[in-house]
C-alpha cells in the first residue's frame, strides 16, 4: 500500500498541533522577556523542531529512508527522556510540603510540561521501530 493511500494517524496529529502551539505559545514570551539564549536552550529549541517535523512524518506515514536516521530519532527520544528525567529531578524537591506559593505553581507547572512531553518520546520511538516494518513492506514486489 502506498504511504499516499494509507490514512493519517488522527490521535498523533492532534497531539502535533496541540505541541505545536504550546511550543509557540510558551516560545515568544521566552523570546520577549528572557531575549538571550544558552546553549542549553539552543539545543532543547531544536531538538523540539526536530521532533515536531519527525512526528508530522509519523501522522503522514512516511516512511524513515536510512538506518542512521532511526538512530538517530531513538537518540532523540532518549534525550527526550533525559530532559525529563533532569526536570523532574530538579522541581519534584520543590513540590513537598505543599504551600501554594509562587515556586511550587511553576515547579508544578514544569511538571505538567514533562507530562506533555513525554508521548513526545514515545511518538518518535514508534515512528523509528514501526517505519522499518513499512520500509520494508515498500520494497516488496
């Protein structure tokens, strides 16, 4: 079956556009009151692109064309995981005992943000294991 035929993944899309207007969102305030970046930021920034544009590839079915591209998507997702893990480590400790106060809100919405991440990693796990299984159903005669 031709990767133009085959339906879009509607769950996975709807996912890719509600990240993509949280990265906007969340992006321009960054921009306008923060203005400088670190490396740090660069290559988070990036590595969000990358997945957003990899995870539109997964809604569409295309298909992944190298061995080295799967690679590097898992190496993706396991940065993504990291981050994460990083996140989660910094702003748990803020979180107890709970008082409503200033900090806790953004260590807890920090949290809410890894939350949002995480299928992020998943997504591109499964568009690197399952594009396989379609490269090689392609190549059938």
């Amino acid at each position: 079956m031709n990767t133009a035929d085959r339906p879009i993944r509607k769950a996975w899309a709807i996912y890719l556009v509600a990240y993509a207007i949280f990265f906007v969102v969340l992006f321009y305030p960054y921009l306008q009151f923060v203005g400088s970046f670190g490396l740090i930021q660069i290559v988070s920034t990036l590595l969000d692109l990358v997945a957003m544009v990899c995870l539109f590839r997964h809604v569409r079915r295309k298909p992944i064309p190298t061995l080295g591209f799967r690679v590097a998507l898992i190496a993706i997702a396991l940065l993504f995981a990291a981050r994460a893990a990083v996140v989660v480590f910094l702003l748990l400790s803020n979180l107890l005992p709970w008082q409503g106060g200033a900090e806790q809100w953004v260590a807890l919405s920090g949290l809410a943000g890894v939350l949002f991440q995480t299928p992020m990693a998943a997504a591109l796990v499964l568009y690197a294991m399952g594009s396989q299984a379609r490269a090689s159903e392609a190549r059938r005669p």
